[in-house]
C-alpha cells in the first residue's frame, strides 16, 4: 500500500478559507432555509438559466415527438432490464462487485451524493401550490410520494439522514465534499422554488430523473451485499417502475400538460431541455470511480489535525517528532502517515489489530476510542487491511481480528435475523414532542382556505418537509384533500 502524496485540492482550498462557502454551495443552503426569499429565488432563476445554457448543445434522448414517450419509455426499461441480467449473470459466475471495492467505497458513495439525495423531490415542490390544478395534480402526488405522504418511515430524505447517521457520515455540511457535487441538489433546488418560470422544464427534469436507471440496480445490490441498508435505493427501484410508478407518471404528466392552446413544438424542446439538467453535476458512477481510499485517510487525519494539535503529550513521537508538532499543519498528513508506516505504527495490507495506531483507535483502553466516526473508521480500517478489505468485512464486527474468510451475510439477511419492524406505521402515531410543533398548531389553528393552505404549503418546502412539522404538514395537506 502506498502512501497517497497529495492531498485532494479541495481539502488545500477548504484550510485556505475554512468559513467560506463557494457561491452555489451557498445558494444550496440558502434555499433549504423555510422561505428563501425573493432575491434568493431570483439568483436561483439566474443559476437556472446558465445551466440551460451550458447544457443546450448537449445530446437529448428523448424522441423527436412527445407522442412516442411511452415507447421511449418502454425501450429504455428493457435495456436496462437486459444490462441487469446481465450484470447478475456476471456475479453468479464469480465475478467481483462492479461499483464498490469494499465497505468504505459504499459509504463514501452514500457521503459523496448526499447533496443530491438531502433534496429528494425538491423539484417539484413547486406545483404544491397549485394542486387544485387537475393537470398538475399527478405531479404534486409524486412529490407527496417523496414525502412519504408524512410518514417518517417512507419520506425520502428523512430516510437518507438516518441512513447517513447510522453509519456516522454527517448530515449537515461540515463543508468537507467538493462544491462540485452540491450542483445537481442545487438544480433541483432552484426548479421547486421557480416552478412559475419553469414549468416545462421542471416536467421535463421529472421525466428524465425518474426513469430507473441501471446504477440504481447495481447499487441496491452490492450495498445489501456487503451488510448495509440499500431500503432507500430500493424504495426507488419499485416506485419509480416503468408499470405504474414515477416513470410511467411523469410521461403521463408531460402529455397531459401539452399545451392546448400554445405552441406545442416551444414547450417540447423546454421539456427537453429541463430533461438534459437531470445529468448535471457529477454523476453516480463518476463519484464511484473517484473514490480513492487513500486520498479519503488524509482528509480525515488532516480534518482531525488542529483538534488533535496539542491534545497529545509530548511523549509521543513518531520519527523522531511529537505528534503535536506533526498535527500543528494539516499538509504534513502525508508525510506523518508515510511516518507512521516507516516506524511500523502502521502495518499496511494486514489485519487492522496489527498497527499500534489502529489498536489507539479500537479495543480495550484504546487511547483514543471515540476520536474517530464509524465512516472514519471504516475508511482507517479498509486502509489499512488494502486487498483483504473486498470482503466487505465491518470495521466493528465481530470475530474481525481472526481475519476468517467466510461469505459475510447480506443486509437483507441479517434483517430477517433480527426481525426488524420497519415502523410503517407511523401515520397513525401521535405527534412526537418537537419544540415546533404547539407554535405550528397555534399558528394553523385559525387559518381556513387559501390561507391554511399557503402555510401547509410553506411546511412542506424541500428544507422543512422531512421534520416532525414537515410530516405533520403533508398529513393534514393529504386527510384535507388539497390535492
Ligand atoms: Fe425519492
């Protein structure tokens, strides 16, 4: 194993300015705020209009006509059925996992698009206002189904928060992923909070974006493969089917809102254009063919570097320096780590129980248990043991220190074990203690027709839907018949 030499230039940009955000990473946050407001919403238009640009002259898929959708459509579903068959037919006979070289790899993956995935359905969220509209209407049921109709266990991306938390990837930006991949959540962002201006394009991003693509597959798969919960990529899988689901929806969508009276040919090419922006941004198998396990090891110890500068006592040395004056500059975490392994406190490509410093991290009266997330131990963990870590082993699991080659279980198998509940019950609970909650009531409680509404609509904003409030919000939006 080779020690990486550089540090990912995002990582150098990141120490160079820590608390500056680039300008589309701020206009992301910005409109996750409740209401962004209206200059917010203007410079996301204008973001909007430069990504039309940028993507104008690329190719489009899409038929020539809108009248031969549901054979593009159907087309499209085979060859992605056929391109599965034969991916599985690949795995049966032996071959190895196409996407993710080990544990770390996939939960870098479910880092790495969390942008994208924190905004699930964002785009639409625009036409909420207007589902008394009947030709919007199966849109709007759309973004409700992202939303999980206000069910805790079916929103979408409250399901990919509890994702992230269980594994211990942060939720909220700590500022340590590239601008880079906050661009398609960005996208996303903008078309909900200008649905009036972009009404064709928004339809046209919903049709591209929910067509089930093959990366989709393959990524269910080999996450359940190596132990870690592929629900919410499942959940896409069924509802986004070419049958009855989102893909079959959003063509239905797209020919229903038609114009009767304009120009039809006009509003075709803007479907198509909103279209191509569901390929902006780095894409799914772009982030997994970037991740590089060593460049990963660095950013951690180097983002640990000035909380550990001076935690440690000047006793500990490692060639011939203190650990405090290594972690005194965050760009000598190659170096520290080529010192590490030169000094033998790192034993590369072995047993992770081999290295003293991973002994620091894990185990009985480890000096420093605790220092580390889960994900960050895992990446420290899949480092360390280099090839071995393609059997997908967890950095806790037990029996690890024997190294015994065996078939780990699938995530779906230890479920069973466990006889996991997956609590979809919740509709029917009553509302959790939330300190929003009584002041949300309060404040619903005198509002009758469209004033009722706008503030349901308000609670359902992409940035507020998946909290006790945003759930509670969808419920009533949904037992009320607003849509
Ligand atoms: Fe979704």
């Amino acid at each position: 194993m080779s020690v990486a030499s550089a540090i990912l230039p995002e990582l150098a940009a990141q120490r160079a300015e820590p608390a500056r955000r680039s300008a589309p990473r701020a206009l992301y946050h910005a409109l996750l705020q409740p209401e962004p407001d209206a200059d917010t919403r203007t410079r996301a238009a204008h973001h909007l209009r430069r990504c039309l640009l940028q993507t104008a002259g690329q190719p489009s898929d899409l038929p020539e006509r809108p009248q031969d959708l549901h054979a593009w459509r159907e087309r499209n579903a085979q060859q992605v059925a056929a391109q599965y068959e034969a991916y599985l037919a690949e795995r049966r006979a032996g071959g190895a996992r196409r996407y993710f070289g080990n544990r770390a790899h996939a939960l870098h993956f479910l880092r790495a698009v969390a942008p994208t995935k924190l905004v699930d359905g964002a785009w639409l969220y625009g036409l909420t206002a207007h589902a008394e509209n009947v030709r919007l209407a199966p849109l709007v049921h759309t973004y409700l189904e992202e939303l999980g109709d206000g069910a805790p266990s079916k929103n979408h991306v409250l399901l990919y928060r509890r994702l992230l938390a269980r594994h211990g990837i942060a939720v909220d930006d700590d500022g340590s992923l590239p601008d880079a991949l906050y661009q398609q959540g960005l996208i996303q962002l903008a078309l909900g909070w200008n649905a009036e201006e972009f009404l064709p394009e928004v339809i046209g991003f919903n049709l591209a974006y929910e067509q089930l693509p093959l990366h989709l597959l393959i990524t269910s798969y080999e996450l359940n493969e190596l132990g870690l919960d592929p629900y919410y990529f499942t959940l896409h899988v069924t509802v986004d089917n070419g049958h009855s689901g989102h893909a079959r929806q959003a063509c239905d969508a797209v020919l229903g809102l038609l114009p009767r009276h304009g120009d039809t040919q006009v509003f075709w090419q803007r479907v198509r254009a909103g279209a191509r922006l569901a390929d902006a941004g780095v894409g799914t198998t772009q982030v997994i063919r970037d991740f590089d396990i060593g460049a990963e090891v660095l950013r951690i110890l180097a983002a640990k570097a000035p909380a550990g500068h001076g935690a440690h006592s000047n006793y500990c040395r490692v060639a011939g320096r203190s650990v405090n004056d290594w972690l005194a500059d965050a760009a000598q975490m190659p170096q520290f780590l080529q010192a590490l392994v030169d000094s033998g406190w790192v034993v590369p490509d072995a047993p992770p129980h081999q290295s003293r410093f991973w002994r620091l991290l894990q185990g009985e009266r480890a000096e420093m248990f605790g220092v580390f997330s889960a994900y960050e131990l895992q990446v420290i963990h899949d480092w360390l043991r280099g090839e071995g870590s393609s059997d997908g082993q967890a950095w806790d699991e037990r029996g690890a220190a024997n190294q015994s080659p065996r078939r780990r279980p699938s995530f779906r198998a230890m479920q069973r074990a466990a006889r996991v509940d997956d609590g979809n019950t919740a509709v029917a609970q009553p509302l959790p203690l939330d300190p929003d909650i009584p002041a949300f009531e309060e404040r619903l409680r005198p509002l009758q027709g469209a004033a009722r509404r706008a503030a349901l609509v308000a609670a359902m904003a992409p940035g507020e839907h998946w909290t006790p409030t945003g759930l509670h919000a969808t419920r009533l939006f949904r037992a009320e018949g607003l849509c």
